[in-house]
C-alpha cells in the first residue's frame, strides 16, 4: 500500500507543477505590462529560472556539468530551450488577450497531440506507446474542455 500512496503524492506533485504553470503565465504577462515589452519579460523569466535551475544543481551534490557530459549529447537534445522560449513569449503574449484559463487549456491540448503523436511514433528515442480509440477520446475531451472555458 505504501506504493500507491507514494503514486498519489507523485500525482499531486505534478498537479502543483501545473498550478505554477499557470501561475507563472500571469506573472510573466503582468511582468510584461510592468515593462512593456514581451521580449524583457520572458528574458527575466529565463534569468530567473536559469539561476534557480544552477542553485539547485549546486546544493544537489551531484556532478557538475563537463566537456565529457555534453560531448554524450546530441545537438537536437540542447534545442530544447527553444521551445520553452516559445511557450513563453506565446504565454506572455496571449494571456491578457484570451485570458490564462483560455491560453492553457489550449497549450494543454497541444501537449496532448504533440505527445500522442511522439508515443505513438516513438520520436526522439522515447518508448512506443500506439494511439488507440481511448486515448484519443482523453485527447478530444480536452479539445472540448477548450470550447467550455471560452464560454
């Protein structure tokens, strides 16, 4: 029993991930209006991020980053910064036009298509997981929770 316990804190841990998603689209966007300009907004928030991201990986004790770790990479695995800068301009940028609830429902059923296309594909090395009749009904009802909330 201690297992499924340990799967529910899981759950809400990422559940408290996406709380603070939300949480900071609006900060970014009212940081974006402090300013006036997306683009310092969404720089600020990297800085931020970037710096909290070395805090911990210091007070983690682990390894710290080297010329043979990168040299395991490949050059597709460092763009992912790209499509985080993305997100973020994207979020910055259409928070205050469609609202937060609007713009992350919408970025949720991206995920959902990216990701069930990724699965089944297997792109990018990660295990093959086929699309099948309920997962894309899970992917409709998200396109449809999408309609609710413009509501």
């Amino acid at each position: 029993m201690p297992g499924a316990y340990l799967n529910v804190a899981f759950y809400l841990l990422v559940v408290g991930a996406g709380v603070s998603v939300a949480l900071q689209q609006v900060l970014n966007a009212n940081l974006r209006m402090e300013l006036g300009s997306a683009w310092w907004a969404g720089f600020i928030s990297y800085l931020i991020g970037t710096l909290s991201m070395l805090a911990i990986a210091v007070a983690s004790g682990g390894p710290w980053l080297s010329g043979t770790m990168a040299a395991r990479t490949s050059w597709v695995s460092w763009t992912g910064g790209i499509f985080g800068a993305i997100f973020i301009a994207t979020a910055i940028l259409m928070v205050p036009r469609l609202g937060a609830a609007t713009v992350l429902a919408l970025i949720v059923v991206g995920q959902m298509l990216g990701s069930l296309t990724f699965d089944h594909l297997g792109l990018l090395g990660i295990p093959q997981h086929p699309v099948n009749p309920i997962r894309l009904a899970g992917a409709a009802f998200l396109i449809f929770g999408v309609v609710l909330i413009r509501f």
